[in-house]
C-alpha cells in the first residue's frame, strides 16, 4: 500500500501521466499528495522502527525493555489491521479497487514462502 500510495483517495479511475499502477491489477494512483492508508501506515511502521531502535538501549529483562516490546507489537497489530479495514465491506472508504492491489501484494510475498518444503508449505 505505501509503495504506490494506495488508498481511496488517490485512486485514479480515468487516464493519468503520473500515477503508480500497481502490478497485476493495473490500477491507478496518485504519486502524490501521500494517500490517507499509505499515510497512516508510513506514521505506524516510522513509528514503530523508533520503538525497536529505542528497545536495543535496553536489557531484555528490564522494565523498559518489555514496554517497548509491547509498544512495538500494538504498532505492529494497528498496521496489520489497515490491511484489514481496507478489505471490510462496512469500512467508510471500502474500494475493491484498493482491496485488490493490497491482497496481490500479500500473495507476491507470501507465494514463495507456502513453495517452500516444511509443515507450513501448501499442499
């Protein structure tokens, strides 16, 4: 989503000279201004870097250690649930056309992961 700043408000459903077009799917986006999911998700994952940068300051087994950890993970699980809010039908700013996008770029990672030999490879 951040990489070619997918969100509602800067889908492009006609023709455009600057815009990202997302693989696959071949939507358009404005490269700028910054989208309010790309935006959102920028602040949360910045956010969250300077937690983890903050946490190596620190003993595993103190205090502070352990609330950072815990700071970092609610970031975490805020920025995994953007992906989320974009996908529900009852979501304010629902799109498919920003839904489609995001579920392709899961799967791009996630495909060469679920090849692999293990228990967790796709049968």
């Amino acid at each position: 989503m951040m990489k070619y700043n997918v969100s509602p408000d800067t889908l492009v459903l006609g023709d455009c000279d600057d815009c990202y077009v997302a693989p696959e799917v071949n939507y358009k986006f404005k490269k700028s201004p910054e989208g309010l999911y790309s935006g959102l998700l920028r602040i949360l994952v910045e956010g969250r870097r300077r937690v983890r940068d903050l946490m190596k300051k620190y003993p595993e087994d103190s205090p502070e250690w352990v609330l950072l950890n815990e700071r970092q993970r609610a970031l975490k699980i805020m920025a995994n649930a953007m992906y989320g809010y974009c996908g529900w039908l009852g979501a304010r700013w629902y799109r498919r056309e920003v839904l489609r996008p995001s579920l392709h770029g899961a799967g791009t990672c996630l495909r060469p992961l679920l090849r692999r030999p293990g228990p967790w490879a796709y049968q």
